[in-house]
C-alpha cells in the first residue's frame, strides 16, 4: 500500500503484491493505519482511498479467509474489517474511494463505506467546528434533526 500526502488531501493505494488487492489483515491495518495519520494531521480533509493496475479489490482474501473452522483469526478479520468500515463513516475526515477497474466482493463494501461526493461545509452546529466533519456522528444526529422535522415555516 502506498500513502501520499499533499495539502488537505491524502492518497491511499490498496497495492498488493499480487495486484489483486485482496483484502486481509495486513491491508486492513495499513488503512487504520493510514486513516489515523489522516485524522492526526490538522490539515488533512480527505483520504482517497485507490486501487492499482486496473484493479480497485477483489474483496476478501479467501485463502485466508478459509483458516481453520474456530480459527480466531478468521473471525478476527472479519470483525476488524467491519470495524474499519464503520471507521470511513465517523472519521473527522472525508473518506473516498476512486474506483478505475474490477471491484468485488468486500471491495465494493469499501466503496459504499466511502462518501459519494465530499460536504461543501460543516453545519453550522458543528460541536467540532473542523470544517470536514460533516460525517461526524453529531453531525449526522443534528442533520437528521433538522431533516425529520421538516421544513421551517
């Protein structure tokens, strides 16, 4: 996985070494890895999470995956995989994927984790006031707030 950084935005590449870009254990700590660099970083807003060589993933690494019936790794890889999704939602950051090529399986989980297009602001009731927190969980509490009560008069 290869990390750059360049003002507010930082690129993360899924590259595997079989350029499937199968997702395991180390590729899931590389990405917390790398979103906890991302939210460190005062001046960071963006993390575009990227595939290589036509392939953005394949999903889960089923050779490994496959491991022992009660394997705790197995089942430890599943859970911190569903874990780091569940990150790109409530990171202080904006979490893109660029997909240019095949994405399957858990790999489209990525994608749906990631945001659409990034928020022109946060709202004005921003408890943190960054300026991308716009995904942030208070946030999303006041949005919905303000959504389920309709317009005001």
């Amino acid at each position: 996985m290869d990390l750059t950084a360049s003002g507010l935005v930082r690129r993360v590449s899924l590259e595997t070494p079989d350029g499937r870009n199968a997702i395991d254990d180390d590729l899931i700590d590389r990405l917390s890895r790398a979103l906890d660099d991302a939210t460190a970083d005062p001046d960071c807003r963006v993390v575009v999470v990227e595939g290589s060589d036509g392939v953005f993933s394949t999903g889960m690494d089923l050779v490994h995956a496959g491991g022992e019936a009660g394997d705790d790794d197995v089942a430890g890889t599943g859970g911190a995989f569903f874990d780091l999704l569940d990150r790109f939602t409530t990171v202080p950051v904006v979490v893109v994927s660029a997909v240019d090529g095949t994405v399957a399986g858990g790999g489209v989980g990525v994608v749906a984790a990631s945001a659409s297009s990034p928020p022109s602001a946060a709202p004005s009731r921003c408890r943190r006031r960054c300026g991308a927190c716009c995904r942030a969980a208070c946030c999303r509490s006041s949005r919905a707030a303000s959504v389920s009560s309709g317009p005001t008069p």
